[in-house]
C-alpha cells in the first residue's frame, strides 16, 4: 500500500514538473518527456507490472488535463511500454548501459510514432478535432527528444549503478572474509 501511495504521489509531482514548469520554459517543453523517461526507467529496473501501473495512472491524469481526445495518451503510452518490455525481453536482456540508452531511444521513436499515428487517425474519422502538425518542427523535436531522452537514461543508468544493487553483478565477485 504503501509502496502504491509513494508511485501516485511520484507520478503527481512528475506530472506537475512535465505539464506545468516545463511549460513555462518553452524550449524545454517539447525536448523532455519525464514521465516516458521514467517509465522506461521502471520497466527496465523493475518490471512490466510497475511499469504499467505508472503509465496507467501517469496516462490517465494525462489525457484530463489533455485537449486531445481521451484515451489518446493512455493508448499511446501503453502501447510505448509495450513496445519497449518486446524489445527489452527479446534482444536486450541485460541491464548494461547500451541498453538503457538504445530501449530509451526506442520508446521515445515509438511514442511519437504512436502519438501522432493516433492523433491523425482520430482527426480523420472525426473523433478528434485536433491533430498533429507532421512539419519538420515536429520531425526535429522527435530528433531532439531521443537525443536527449537517450542521454538523460545514460545518466540514469549511472545513478541506478551507484544508488542501487538492481544492476550490480554480484553474482561474478567471490566475497572475501
């Protein structure tokens, strides 16, 4: 119970940071996903289960403060994580640096590409009446956001090392008394 609090409350602040500060500075709103970035993290430290429940929540609160239609960023995040555990589970089964960083790159191409397929898709069968500018403003944040996106797991993954024993190999060193 508690540990499910800790997530809500994480996922809250996340949000406030990602919708609300990151607005303000206008060239950093479009380059920084937080809260894909620690979906990723989740999955790739934890599991799938954790992950989920973060995008679930994260997705839902998401898609209420959201103009788009509803449901749009709950699908587009949960198809996202989806496509980064088949990845992570079929040709990165480690945990090494290379791939956080390529699972990170992965997940961010794949959100985009879900967002806005989803986002056209409901504009033309005139469920949405907004929709996605596919210009090269959008082609370039897609650029940026995984060069960052991959840097930032980088990071993360050094912190992960230091802070945690999730991806320690303790298994190779003998202990000496």
């Amino acid at each position: 119970m508690k540990r499910i609090f800790f997530l809500v409350i994480l996922i809250i602040l996340v949000l406030i940071f990602q919708l609300n500060i990151l607005y303000f500075i206008s060239s950093l709103s479009s380059l920084i996903n937080p809260f894909l970035i620690i979906a990723v993290l989740l999955l790739l430290l934890y599991d799938l289960k954790i992950s989920f429940f973060w995008v679930l929540v994260g997705a839902f609160l998401i898609d209420i403060y959201s103009i788009n239609f509803f449901g749009l960023y709950l699908i587009t995040y949960v198809l996202t994580i989806y496509v980064a555990n088949f990845f992570f589970k079929r040709f990165f089964t480690n945990r090494s640096l290379y791939s956080f960083i390529i699972i990170s790159m992965i997940a961010t191409i794949s959100y985009f590409v879900f967002l806005a397929g989803f986002s056209q898709l409901f504009y033309y069968i005139h469920i949405s009446p907004y929709s996605l500018r596919l210009d090269h403003i959008f082609f370039l944040s897609v650029l940026y956001q995984t060069m960052i996106n991959a840097f930032i797991m980088g990071l993360a993954y050094f912190i992960a090392l230091y802070v945690s024993d999730h991806l320690k190999a303790n298994f190779i060193f003998k202990k000496q008394f």
